[in-house]
C-alpha cells in the first residue's frame, strides 16, 4: 500500500459509511459518543458529517473505521447517520449515508438548580433535586421537588449545603450536609431529625442490601452507618475537591468516584470489606480494614496489577458541567453501556 492509500484509510468499497455501533447509546446534548464502523471518512481527508435526527454535531475526531462527534443541543432521541458526500450539508446522495442507528438523549426538566451529587427518586416518580449553594452559604430553599408532569416545587427549606440524597426501603429520605457534618433524616411531611453527626465533609451517600448507610467524607474516608446507627469506618481513599459520589451494582460491588485535580480520574470498586482502585497497569490498591470509628484505620496498601483508565473520557469536560438534572428514557431490557465518567 503506497503512502497516499495509508494517509487516505482503507479503501470503502461502495463508497457508503456504514455504522455498527455508537458508544454509549445514552447521551446529554454537548456530550461526546464514538461511532464505529467502515467508510466512515471521505475521499481525500475531508472531513464526514454526522447528524442527529435534523441537527448537525461536530465531528471533533475521524477516520475510517470510527469518529468521534459532540452532540448538539437540541438533539432528540433518535437515528444518528453519517454521510461521507461533501457540500450537501448531511443530506448526501443515496450511496453516501449510512445506515441510521438509534441513540438515546437525554432531555433536561428543571433548571437553575445547584445539584452537587445525584438527585433521588421516590416510589411515586417524584424527583428530589438541591440547590446545594456553596460552602456556607444559606439559601432559601434546600430541596425541590419534581413531580412527574415536570412541576416543580420547594420540599426544604431548612438546610446548610444539603449535598446528597438516597432512600431507604420504607420510602425514608436521607440527607447529607457537607456543612454540619451530619447526614439528616427527612419525613415525607419535611419534618428533619440527625441521623448521624461527626461526617466530615459529608457528600454522597447510598444504601447497600442490608440497608447500611455509606457516606463519603470527601477529605478521605468512607463511613459505614450500620442499621443500628454504629458508624464504622469502611475505606479510606485519597481525598476529593468537590465530592464523593456512591453508588452500589446489582451484584453488591460499591462503585466510588471522587473528581480530582488530575487529568485522568479514578473508579475505585469494591464489595464486602474490600475496596479497590484502580491506579495502572501495574499497580492496584486494597482496602480491607473494617474497624469501627474511634480505631485507627489502616493506610492503603499495594496489591496486585489492574488495569488503568487511559482512554479517551466519554462525556462532559470539567469546564462543560452542567447543574441540571436531565431526563433519560430507558426500557429496562438492554444494558447499559460501560462508560467512562468525568465528574
């Protein structure tokens, strides 16, 4: 093959793109997602265009068997197409479209809101989101409600820097405060009563199967408060600028993330009294001590090899975070897709 083939791709053929497989197949407007296929890249290095449903995305990186594209704002739910025919603004002609291949987008439902960690759903579809505020800052309302006609509404008022919130099986919510310290037990009337005090700096928080309580203190430890509210110390991991954020698999695995000042953020995953990271290639650390609050927790120590997280990051760029909750349309019957976050 001489130079210009190699500069040029594989040769397609029929000169039509074809699409296999757009990763992930659940996306926000201005997020990034990989299609792969053949044919994807024009004669003579032009660069294809990539379309959802009518609007156009920016193709940030191609080639012939896959790219890369951002997609737009107001992009729907629906087929995404590649056409490798220049100057018809997407349209092509019929040997220079793909195949269409469907993805889903989320669609934003409430704004101008301040959610730190995730936001928590009841048993009736209500959506309760917080309007945080910054380190000690009071605001007049803590907590929102969504209902599901998308109507919103104050819930708590209350409330320093409510951070994050999970439900118990009984339908209870439970709140953190990165201010007080404090994790808060919340009826469905907004009645508040201390559920556990000397948090730290209290961020996400999730229940396991048995109904333990975990919270992350972002300055570097995992609290486990067991049902009978005895608080252990469960992992300690390197600390975190903004927030601990907890959640727990089908399998029991507790998947921790804590953004950084890195370039490259971590997953840390563990089950049972172990929770590992994974640091490289060569290198994993463990987290087996279990010891109750007041004693010593151990210091990490090295393991055995994993591997790292060195690919390209899927999703938002630190400078293109958002701060509104964003509904997804999901069935239940496919699976989700492994993605690779930035917080």
């Amino acid at each position: 093959m001489s130079i210009s083939d190699r500069l040029l791709g594989k040769k397609n053929v029929n000169g039509k793109p074809h699409i296999e497989a757009v990763a992930p197949g659940f996306a926000l407007p201005g997020g990034e997602v990989r299609i792969i296929g053949r044919g994807l890249r024009p004669p003579e290095l032009r660069r294809p265009s990539v379309r959802f449903g009518e609007i156009e995305g920016a193709v940030l990186i191609s080639s012939d068997d896959f790219l890369i594209a951002r997609v737009p704002e107001g992009a729907a739910s629906g087929p995404v197409v590649v056409s490798t025919n220049a100057g018809t603004n997407g349209v092509g002609t019929s040997g220079h479209v793909s195949n269409p291949h469907v993805i889903k987008i989320a669609v934003p439902v409430a704004d101008n809101l301040h959610p730190v960690t995730n936001p928590a759903l009841d048993r009736e579809g209500n959506l309760y989101v917080t309007f945080s505020g910054s380190r000690g800052q009071k605001v007049p309302v803590s907590i929102f409600k969504i209902d599901t006609n998308y109507n919103i509404k104050p819930f708590l008022s209350e409330m320093m820097n409510a951070t994050s919130m999970a439900f118990d099986r009984e339908g209870q919510l439970y709140v953190s405060s990165r201010h007080d310290e404090a994790v808060y037990k919340v009826a469905p009337n907004g009645t508040v009563s201390t559920y556990a005090e000397g948090m730290g700096v209290a961020t996400g928080i999730a229940f396991d199967a048995a109904e333990n309580l975990y919270v992350g203190d972002r300055s570097g430890t995992i609290f486990k408060i067991a049902r009978d509210r005895q608080i252990f110390v469960f992992a300690t991991l390197e600390p975190s600028v903004s927030a601990y954020h907890i959640a727990f698999g089908p399998h029991g695995d507790m998947f921790v993330t804590g953004p950084s000042t890195s370039s490259f953020d971590c997953v840390y995953k563990g089950r049972g009294q172990c929770l590992c990271r994974r640091v490289s290639r060569r290198q994993t650390r463990h987290r087996e001590d279990h010891a109750p609050r007041r004693g010593r927790p151990r210091s990490l120590r090295p393991g055995l090899g994993g591997t790292g997280v060195r690919s390209r990051q899927v999703g938002y760029p630190r400078h293109q975070q958002r701060r509104t909750p964003h509904f997804l349309e999901y069935s239940g019957t496919a699976a989700l897709p492994r993605v690779s976050i930035i917080a």
